[in-house]
C-alpha cells in the first residue's frame, strides 16, 4: 500500500471512529462516512469491503492503541510489587487504564453504543490482549498471593468495570459523593480506595495453624 493510500485509511477510520461514536452503526451511513472523509464510499468499500469491516477495523484500531498502552501487559506500576503491595500496583494499572479512557474518549461511546444495539462481539482475541493480565494473575496464585479459587477472567472484568464507571460518571458521582473536592485528587484516592478493597478482598489468607 502506498504512502497515498494508507494515508486515505487512516483518515477515513478518522472520521469513521468519530462519526460511529456519535450515532453508533446504525445511525452512520456510507454516505455520512464519506462526505465527513472527504472520498467516495466506492474507495471505502475498496479499503474496508462493507460498513460492517470499517467497524470492526475502527475497534480494532483502539484496541491496538490499548495494546500499545500496555495497560494490561504491565500489571506493575513504577515503584510497585505486585506480591508486595498489591493494591499498589492494582491502583497503578486501574489508573492506566483510566489514562487511556480519558485519552480515547471514542472507546466508552462506541461500547456503550455496541450495548445498546445488542452488540456483543469481542473487540479483540483474547490471548491477543487480555492473556498477559491474566498469566500475571495466575503466577499469583501459584504462589500463593492470589486467591486460588478466584476467576482471573471475571476479576479482570471487575476491575476494568469500576474504572469505565468512575470514567463515565466520575462528574456526577464527585459531586454527589465529594463535593468541593478536587476530581484529580480525588480520582487517585478512589483508585486507591478500591484498589485496596479489591487486593485484600482477593488476597490469600494464612491457613490456620
């Protein structure tokens, strides 16, 4: 692909990561997706075959920035020892998260249309994303640090659930719960917070002699 082209692909993924996070799939049209590109839906289909395949190549491209953000491949935040202080680098990796959120606005739009269409495709393998958070996880169990009985899977999920939540709301739950605060400092004491809840929460405890 030449320098030309690939610069046509990135600009219509532009448009279209913007224009599908406004009104979702089905209130983007081809038509809308082409004028906002400045091209012609006849070079969309040639880069992306259907809207469907310029969908997923716009999911695709936030998960790449995700995967590029290391949010999930690098469970230990600077100064942090998972085994150690684990709701330290638990509260390092929720803010990360939360980091990447803020600097991808798109992301939460787009799932949050993808729930309301009924929308529940992956937007990545899981072994592609997902595998180096949970090896990391299972070496706590292994040795000991980690709860055996928990559900790596469902406690990833848990913890990415309360960063998107304190993201999309953290306005409205700010004012309610701390008014007068100030949200980045408050931001971090939440993550603390329910990082530490969390870690003990998941933590191994000592059988009993």
């Amino acid at each position: 692909m030449s320098a030309s082209e690939t610069s046509g692909r990135e600009s219509i993924l532009d448009c279209a990561c913007t224009l599908f996070a406004q009104g979702g799939f089905a209130g983007t049209s081809m038509r809308s997706l082409a004028k906002a590109a400045r091209t012609s839906q006849a070079l969309i289909h040639h880069h992306f075959g259907t809207k469907a395949g310029l969908y997923r190549a716009v999911r695709e491209r936030l998960m790449g920035r995700l995967a590029e953000a290391e949010v999930l491949s690098a469970p230990v935040g600077p100064g942090a020892d998972p085994v150690a202080d684990p709701a330290l680098s638990l509260a390092s990796a929720m803010q990360r998260y939360a980091d990447f959120l803020h600097g991808n606005p798109e992301f939460l739009r787009l799932s949050t249309w993808a729930r309301l269409e009924g929308d529940d495709e992956p937007w990545a393998a899981h072994d592609d994303l997902l595998a180096p958070m949970a090896n990391a996880l299972h070496e706590l169990q292994r040795i000991g640090r980690l709860r055996a009985d928990l559900d790596v899977s469902l406690h990833m999920a848990c913890v990415g659930g309360i960063v998107e939540h304190w993201v999309s709301h953290r306005g409205l739950l700010a004012s309610t719960f701390a008014p007068g605060e100030d949200l980045e400092s408050l931001t971090t004491r939440y993550f603390a917070q329910t990082a530490s809840v969390i870690a003990h929460g998941a933590s191994a405890r000592p059988e009993p002699s």
